[in-house]
C-alpha cells in the first residue's frame, strides 16, 4: 500500500533517527556525568597537602575552570531539552517537519542534526531576522 502522507517517514527511518538521538542522548548523560565528577571535587582542593591556602591566582584559575564547565554542562543540558523534543515528535508522528512551516526537513539535515527543530529555508529566515 503506498503511504498516503509523502511528507512523513516510514517506521525504519523513524527507528534509525531513534537510535541515533538515544546515542546522542547517552553520550551527553555521560559528559555531564564525567564534568560532575570532574568539578564536584575541586573547592576541596583549594587547600594543598600541607595545609596551606593556594595561591590567588591557582584558586583564580580553579573558579574559570569551574565556571567553563559549568557553561559547558548548561549547553549540554538545552542540548539534552532538545533531544528530548525530538524524541517526542518521533512519537507523535511529527518528526522530521518543520515547527513553524510544517515543511519536511532534509533527511541529509536531519542527519547531521538530529534534533533540528527547522527546515533550512525557515532557519536562515530566523538568522536573517536576528
């Protein structure tokens, strides 16, 4: 039988963006993790072995690193938040078309980023407007 909406995906590549957004997803879980583990420590160690406050400039260097990472992980959260909208539109049967047009999104595009909200004509409108 043929399918009756052209726009929308079949099952298998519905699967394969699936699978491709659930890696990304756990791939992120990890980094947040690993940054956690990373920066959870390192107010600790603002003493040495001896007792003895760090130099202001190494505590300084310690809060910019703590900072960066914690910028890091705030990206990686919104990138998570993303994902998980994709993830829903595969279930409600609205992936892959665009959230403001209802125009489908390359598959090439989607591709290369999975959780794209926009078809290429509509994001370079958003990027013109700014």
């Amino acid at each position: 039988m043929p399918n009756k909406n052209p726009d929308k995906m079949d099952s298998k590549k519905l699967e394969f963006f699936k699978e491709l957004l659930l890696k990304l997803k756990n791939d992120i879980l990890r980094n947040i993790d690993t940054m956690n583990k990373e920066t959870g420590g390192q107010m600790a160690d603002s003493k040495d072995v001896s007792g003895h406050v760090m130099h202001m400039a190494d505590v300084a260097t310690d809060m910019y690193d703590r900072e960066f990472a914690l910028g890091l992980a705030s990206n990686e959260r919104e990138l998570l938040q993303k994902i998980e909208a994709a993830l829903k539109r595969i279930e409600n049967g609205t992936y892959g078309l665009c959230l403001s047009t209802g125009k489908p999104i390359s598959q090439a595009r989607l591709k290369a980023i999975p959780y794209v909200e926009y078809c290429m004509e509509y994001q370079e409108k958003l990027e013109q407007d700014k």
